[in-house]
C-alpha cells in the first residue's frame, strides 16, 4: 500500500483534474445510451399516438358501415306541436298524412262515498280485475287507511290506491287502473261485502262458473323432455297408462302433442290427480307449455304448487291468442304420480259489484289517419298505425293536422364530418412524423456498440430533430397509402342512383380551385350541400357507399368504410399489431441500454480508481527522485565547502 501523498504536490500538475476528464472522455458511451433512451421514449409516445389516431378512425368508421348506420334515420315532424309526437324507424317511409285526434285513452278510477275515519270494515277476500290481470286480497279488517295500505302492498299491479281526507271527520279512498283503455275498465268481486263496507261498490254480483274443456292426452305419442336432466325418462321412454289416467315415473318429463287451441284471455290449465284415495300428492310439480308465435314456437315450463287438489298453469298470463302444440309433464318428486286429467278452464265473463262512483271512465284511443278511424287502448308508443314509426298522441285536436315523416340527415351529416375529421387527423399526424429534413444529411458518425468508446456524431442528434421522430418507416408510409387508395378507388354499388366514389357525395381531396399540391396531400373536404342532398334523398345509396353486402350472406364486405377498416387494422390491434410490436422493440432496446449503463458505470468506477492509483504512484516517484537530488546537492555543496571552494 503506497504511502499518503499530497496529489500534484510533487509534480506540481493537479491531477484530481486530469483524472475526472479522463473518466468524462471514458463516459461517453453512457452518454450515447442515455441519448439513445431519451429518444426511444419519444418514439414509444409518437407511436402511441399513432394508435390513438388510428383507433379513432376505426370507431368512426364501424359506426358508418354498421347495420344501423344513421344514414336512413328519419324523424316525424307535425305542422302544430303539443299534440302528437313519434319516432321513426328505419323502416318508415317519408310520406305526409292529416291526422285527427277524436278522444285520448283514459285510466279508469273510481272513488268511495265519504266514510268516517273511524269506520271499521270487515274482514274478508275480494278480488279486483283490469284487462287480463287478477289480484286477490285478503284483508284482516280495519279503518279506510289499513285497507288502502293493503292495497298498496297486495294490488300495486293493477291499481294505484289512495286514501284521501276530505274534512276533520271523512275521507275517502279511491282506485286508479295502471292500465289506459276500455279493456282495462276495474272490476270488483266482493263476496264478503268488504268494499261494500268502504263504499266503493253496492252488492256482489258472483262470478260466473268457468268453462272447462278437458283436453285429450294420448301417452304413445308422448316424447321425452330434458332426458339429460330428467334421468329416470331414459329408464320410462313413455308414460304408463292407467284405467283412468296415465302415470308418470319418478324423475322423468313427457311433452304431449295435443290438438292445438287458441289461449283465451285469464284462461288456465288445470292438472287433477288420480290414483289411491288416500295418496299423497306431491307439493309440485314440472308444468308447462310449447306454444307458436310469429316468432317461431316457445316453451314455458315451471314448478307449480298444488292449490286445492289441483295444479294451475296460468296460461293466459303469457300466450294470450296464441297455439298451444305441446304440454309439458315433469314428476320432480321421489314416487309416482298418476293424472287422471288435463282441462282448459276459460273464466266466465265478470260483471261483478257494481262501482259507486265513477271518476274517470275507462276509454280508448281514438283517432283517424287520412280519414280512416283508429282505436288503440293506449296513448303511448302506437307501433302500428304506420309503418315503421311509433306515435304518441297528447291532445285532442280541433282540426286535422299534418304528420310528416322526413329523412333526418343532421346525424348523418355530423357522423360523416367527424369520420372525415379524424382521417384527416391520422393522415396530417402522420405525414408529420415520416417527415425527413433534405437539407441535412443524418451522420451517426463511427460509433457503433461493438466500439462504444468513440461517441455518436452530434450532428446526427441535431438533425433528427429537423425531421419526424419516425422519419423513413415504411409501415406508416404503407399506412398512409392504404388510406389513400381506399379514400380514391371506386366500389360497387345496386342501389340508384349509383354512388361508386365518395366525389358523388360530396367527400373529395380538394375544393374546386385547389392547388395539385394541396390535392395531392389528400385532406379531404366536404360539401354539404351536396352530401345534405345525397342523405335526404338518396339515404340507400350512400350507406353502400360505405358498406355493402356483395354476397348476400348477412356480411357486409365492401365499400369505403370496409377498406378503410381493413386498412387499419394491422395497426390497431392491440398484442399483434405492427403498433404494438414497434413500441415493445423500443422498450427492449431501453432495457438493453439501462443494463450496458449500469455495467459500464462498474468500468468507470474501476477506471477512475486505477488511474488515481497510477498518478499516486507518479507522486511518489517523484517525490523520492526530487528528495534524491537534494540529498546529491546537498552532498555536492558540502564536499565544496570542506575543500575551500
């Protein structure tokens, strides 16, 4: 270990300096990795934002080229509003009619007489029927106000019931349907004269008996139902017929072709049971229906309870007017069951108590278009009066009035101006960032990796900042002319007139008087007059335009949008896109640079230690060498002395 020395003290040099720009000049491989890095994270957010530009795009044109893209949007217009409003469909057609409002649909609701708060009304079940819905409540007995909130809690389905206070002593309760329109008129069956007591009806009239149609089983044509659930089915393919019945083994489901019939309103089937007198029904049982609609056939399955010795599916509930094909059996207990019988019960019709007082009667709709007289049991969302468009009516009017159902092209026109925007955007940003700097060669000097001691030329850092932070890739270069070819070319088209390029609606590179520099940069502009007549009047045509189906398989595989959708795509994905692949290359190359870094900063630490160690050893040398020849003049001068010199 050297002896201390003071550094430059001997050499008279200070050497503390030469040895850190020796270390500097030692470290500017380091500092061509950091520069590198520095612009690799510029990189990695140029290319970011070359997804976010593209991905904009992408969404703006599938909302173009969709099945419900905006270009056949219409709205309804009348000539004097608060009247009648709607909206239209795709499928409208843009037409004028006079339309006349005769009597708007109304809920019915009824009020009680007067009766003191004090009151108290008897116990009892009645029961309370609007169109095809049913509500039984049993009320325990009490005032006005616990009847109307038993109301409140059992019938909310049907009715709104309110208790009112008219004076310090009386109130009254009052009734209001849910429902608008005649059919939804309230009826009230009050055997125990409840609402009698609360002065909402006079006296009971009974319901009337139901019809029952038994409804023939034949168990060979029985098919099995869920044999992959019902397990015990594929031991018993078909039911067991009995002397009065048939049966059906534990764990197994039979569909039953039947005769089919229409469903009556508030109908049900009823299930009975046969077998021993004293045999233990099961609580439930797997009861249901196949039915036909105008959308094909439906099933309605469920575990129904036993009420009274039978089992109710309460059919009119859901396939009101609709075929029954099929009925549905599941035993889900642990023995078998046997059904002597399957019926068709069709409530009589209800004239029950008679209501007292009449607030509001219960009417339809009323209203004529072009002259032909239309009722409807509702005021709100009329699907069928005109084709392809929904009315609401909201007051009678004195005299027709005019209904227009026009293109509406402000979506349209607003979708397309931002479709173009964002294409714009995309083509601009990246023109900007391909652009390369001619004035100035880019001159990475001779530094290499394999040579890192000799430094990247600055003039090649300067220069880079004179053009685009991705200038010469090709892959944007692609992109920006996949775009323009889609943009330019022409695409098929069945509908007239013919829209084959985007020019024929007004889309181009350049207004007329345009610079050739100013087409060939591509933007494109719109005129809106002329894409405003093209939307109103040609909606068809110009959704091809976009997007068409070629082939007619359900696809739409054509058009500027689909090109352009194509084009994009490579970029916009967000694992194997090329966007992705570039940026994870960068973040590769970062980390490759932070570890040379970190392993070259090792080297300088040991470098700046040796050359340290060297120039104390040069201190010392020099140091004894001059203690030397002092020592050797000092001698030199003494031998004179002692000589006489």
């Amino acid at each position: 270990m050297p002896s201390f020395t003071v550094p430059g003290l001997s050499s008279g040099q200070n050497t503390n300096d030469l040895v850190r720009k020796l270390v500097e000049v030692e470290s500017k491989p380091i500092r061509r990795w950091e520069k590198e890095n520095e612009h690799n994270k510029i990189t990695i957010q140029a290319w970011n934002e070359l997804k976010n530009q593209t991905v904009n795009l992408q969404v703006k044109t599938k909302a173009l080229t969709s099945f419900t893209s905006p270009f056949a949007s219409k709205r309804i217009s009348a000539n004097e509003e608060g009247y009648i409003t709607g909206e239209a469909g795709k499928g409208a057609k843009a037409q004028s009619q006079e339309v006349e409002i005769l009597q708007l649909a109304t809920r019915h609701k009824i009020a009680s007489n007067k009766i003191k708060k004090e009151t108290e009304i008897p116990a009892g079940t009645f029961t309370i029927v609007s169109k095809d819905k049913r509500a039984q409540v049993e009320f325990e007995g009490g005032t006005l106000d616990k009847l109307g909130d038993k109301l409140k809690r059992v019938a909310s389905q049907i009715v709104r019931a309110n208790v009112t206070k008219v004076d310090s002593e009386n109130s009254v309760l009052s009734m209001t349907a849910l429902s608008y329109g005649k059919d939804a008129s309230l009826k009230f069956l009050d055997p125990a004269g409840v609402l009698k007591a609360a002065g909402l009806v006079g006296d009971n009239i009974p319901e009337p008996p139901p019809t029952v149609t038994p409804i023939s089983m034949v168990t060979d044509t029985a098919e099995a139902y869920l044999p992959e659930k019902f397990l015990g089915t594929k031991e018993n393919p078909k039911p067991t017929t009995q002397a009065a019945g048939f049966s059906i083994k534990q764990n197994s489901a039979y569909t039953f072709p039947i005769e089919k019939f229409l469903v009556p309103a508030l109908s049900s089937l009823e299930l009975t049971m046969g077998g021993a007198e004293n045999a233990k029904n099961p609580d439930y049982l797997g009861f249901g229906i196949i039915y036909d609609t105008k959308d094909g056939e439906k099933v309605k399955y469920q575990s129904v309870e036993i009420q009274g010795g039978k089992y109710i599916l309460p059919i009119g509930n859901y396939a009101k007017e609709e075929s029954v094909l099929k009925i549905i059996l599941a035993n889900t207990s642990d023995a078998e069951v046997f059904i002597s019988g399957i019926s068709l019960s069709v409530p009589g019709e209800i004239q029950g108590a008679p209501v007292l007082n009449d607030v509001v009667s219960a009417l339809d709709a009323v209203f004529k278009i072009d002259g032909i007289e239309i009722t409807r049991d509702t005021n709100e969302n009329i699907k069928d009066a005109i084709e392809g468009a929904s009315l609401t009516l909201l007051k009678e009017t004195q005299n027709p009035i005019t209904l227009e159902i026009i293109a509406d092209t402000s979506r349209g026109i607003a979708m397309i101006r931002e479709w173009v925007d964002s294409y714009n955007s995309l083509l601009k940003y990246s023109r900007d960032i391909t652009a390369t700097s001619k004035d100035n060669k880019i001159d990475k000097g001779n530094a290499t990796n394999e040579n890192p001691e000799i430094d990247i030329s600055s003039q090649y850092w300067d220069n880079k900042t004179k053009s685009g932070i991705l200038a010469g890739e090709s892959v944007i270069m692609r992109l920006i002319m996949g775009l323009k070819s889609s943009i330019g070319a022409s695409y098929p088209s069945s509908t007239e007139p013919r829209f084959k390029v985007l020019s024929d609606i007004g889309i181009t590179t350049g207004s007329p008087g345009s610079s050739w520099k100013q087409i060939q940069e591509g933007y494109l502009t719109i005129n809106e007059a002329e894409l405003q007549t093209a939307l109103s009047e040609y909606p068809e045509s110009v959704r091809e335009l976009f997007a068409s189906d070629t082939n007619e398989d359900n696809r739409l595989d054509d058009g500027v949008g689909i090109s352009v959708l194509n084009t994009l795509k490579p970029y916009t994905q967000f694992t194997s896109g090329i966007v992705s692949t570039k940026v994870k290359l960068s973040e590769t190359q970062m980390q490759e640079n932070n570890k040379k870094i970190r392993d070259y900063e090792g080297h300088l630490v040991n470098f700046e230690r040796k050359l340290k160690q060297r120039f104390e050893y040069m201190e010392q040398g020099m140091g004894k060498n001059k203690n030397v020849g002092n020592y050797i003049n000092q001698s030199i001068r003494q031998m004179k002395a002692n000589n006489g010199d």
